[in-house]
C-alpha cells in the first residue's frame, strides 16, 4: 500500500484495557478517539501478549495501514517496570499474576509480532504527549514536568521534546520526591505514609491512595455525619470528587491539600529544572471544568516561582487523557526509530 515503512503503532496496556493509535511519519494520529479492548493482563503473560497482538492487528484494519508499513511499536505500560520494560520482581498491583514477576513484556511483544518494540513508563508516555500536544512545532524546544495523579503519582519530565529516563530508567518518579509539608498538613493529623515506605512525598498526599489511607480517616473525624463516613474506604476515596464538583466543605479541603502537595512539587522543579511547562494529569482531567480548572489555579497559585518563571511558566492539563498514553507511547518509538523512518542519507 505504501512505497516505504513510516507507521508506529502506540500501545497503552492498563490493569483492564489495552487502547491503540497510529502514527505518520507527518506526525499524525490516524485514530480520533478510544480504540480499546481488554487487556488480559491478570491472566499472565501469554494471554496479556496475545491480546496486546490482536489490537495491533485490529488497528491496522481499521486505519487501512498494511503491516509491512510499520516500522515500530511504542508500549506503555504501569510500573514499577525497569527502561526496557523488565516487570519488577516484586510485581504490581496491576501485574499481579505470578509469571509477571522479572518478566520483559518488550521483548515478549518484539518476539510476538516480529517488529521493533520501543518501551515507555504510562506516566512518562502521557507527559511526553503532553508537551507534544501542547507545543506542536516548538516541543523540540521546550521543557515540561508532569505529574499524573491516579492510583498512585507518576510523572515524567521532558527536555528538548524527550523524555529524560536517567542512567537506570527511574528518572521522572515525582511521586516519592519528599516536600516541606508545613501548610499542607493541618494539626493533628498524622504524618502521610506512601507504599514505597516514604513518609511526606507527593505521592502519599496527591493520588487515590492517599486520599483513602491518610486523608479520608481524619477528615472524616472532623466531619462527623458526612454521607461518606458509612461508606467504605476504598469507595470513598472514588467518590470524593464528585463531592468536590458539588462544594462539599471536606472534599473541598481534602483537595486543597493536594493542590499544595503538587505545588511544592513543582515549585522544586522550578529550582531543578525551570521547566517552560507544567502539566496536571490524571483523573482531575476527567472531571468537571469547574473544579479541574478550580484546582489547576491552586496548583498554579501556591507554586513558588521566581518572577522572571512566571513571565514564561505555562500551568496547564494533560490533552486527551485517556488517548495520552498510546499516543506518547507512539511519539517515543518514532523518535527512537527515527534514523529508520528517514531512512539512509
């Protein structure tokens, strides 16, 4: 169909859901909205690698591009996972089944469909969008810090239009960097604890989990009767946001705290990197324009910068979060593989 090989096919592979895309060499997505199916991770390896295959083929289908086409695959998946995509040991909560522990789902996949495979952290795929989307033709020119808050924190960090990955892969964890926590925590209420055994990151204030381990319990003591003290923990934490959309007092203040966590966040990224971008991702992009708008303010109010940053600094939401991973995951093959899309000189 095509003269020479120039496509990426983006892979997001999540707990539930796998989504797909396709890349140019123009730098465009073929595929509009959510191309999705199940991901079958929890069934192992064999059955997760024979589902991410089946989408690859389905995507092709659907935008008429032939494989011979397809130079590479970008993958994303959640971590903990090393730079080359090696499952950790220890496993996850999303790759629980017991082959998954050490195994290395890019060379699985590579193996699988007999194409290149170029592997990146969700967290660093959906930042890497970001800037690209935000930035068009300068992204090659300019910086970025993004902090995605879902189960946990992820983030990436984005220098001259690539992800900075670091010596081992573990750069861009802004979960577990440790912040000031005066102003943020209020009297009486014990000091936040994170998975990964830290106390007092961002991750153990800002993300899903923290709202239900450390911010929900004495919240809720101080709001005796609110409608959310009969209800379970886990489920409360989901359902504070749509309580926050309506003004409820507690859920309200509950997300003011993470407001500043992310702040201090970013206001040592402005110290460390002086980024030209800030981006918030993660479920608050799902939610209604009043209060992501509300909280990206907060962000941005209690952010310390130096007047000359905020001259430049642009505060703002991750695009399309939901097509954010497997469009990121595309960006950094093609520019990995880049030398192969252009072809010899």
């Amino acid at each position: 169909m095509e003269a020479s090989p120039c496509y990426i096919v983006g892979l997001d592979n999540g707990g539930t859901t796998n989504n797909a895309t396709v890349l140019d060499a123009e730098g465009r997505f073929l595929v509009s909205g959510l191309m999705e199916s199940a991901s079958c991770v929890r069934e192992g390896p064999e059955s997760a690698l024979r589902a991410l295959s089946a989408i690859l083929d389905e995507v092709l289908k659907v935008t008429g591009v032939s494989r011979s086409s397809v130079i590479g695959v970008g993958l994303d998946t959640p971590g903990p996972a090393g730079a080359e995509g090696i499952i950790s040991a220890k496993g996850s909560t999303n790759f629980g089944h017991a082959d998954w522990a050490g195994y290395d789902i890019r060379t699985g996949l590579e193996e699988r469909i007999g194409l290149p495979v170029v592997y990146s952290n969700d967290a660093n795929a959906a930042a890497l969008y970001a800037h690209h989307a935000y930035f068009g033709a300068e992204a090659m020119e300019r910086s970025s810090v993004s902090a995605i808050v879902g189960t946990g924190l992820g983030g990436g960090v984005v220098e001259s239009g690539q992800v900075v990955r670091g010596a081992s892969g573990m750069a861009g964890e802004l979960g577990h960097i440790r912040i000031p926590l005066d102003g943020i925590i209020e009297d009486g209420q014990p000091l936040p604890m994170c998975n990964c055994g830290n106390s007092g990151d961002v991750e153990s204030i800002a993300s899903l989990t923290a709202l239900e381990r450390n911010l929900l319990p004495p919240w809720l003591r101080r709001f005796p009767g609110h409608p959310l003290s009969d209800v379970p923990l886990p489920e409360a934490a989901k359902l504070l946001r749509s309580y926050a959309e309506r003004d409820d007092p507690m859920a309200l203040a509950i997300f003011e705290q993470q407001a500043k966590a992310l702040a201090r966040l970013f206001t040592i990224a402005a110290d460390f990197t002086d980024p030209h971008a800030y981006f918030l991702g993660g479920g608050v992009v799902e939610a209604n324009p009043r209060f992501r708008n509300w909280l990206l303010s907060l962000v941005r109010r209690h952010t310390g910068l130096r007047v000359e940053q905020e001259r430049k600094a642009i505060f703002a939401l991750v695009p399309d979060l939901d097509m954010a991973g497997a469009r990121g995951a595309a960006i950094a093959a093609q520019e990995a593989l880049r030398s192969k899309i252009r072809g010899p000189a």
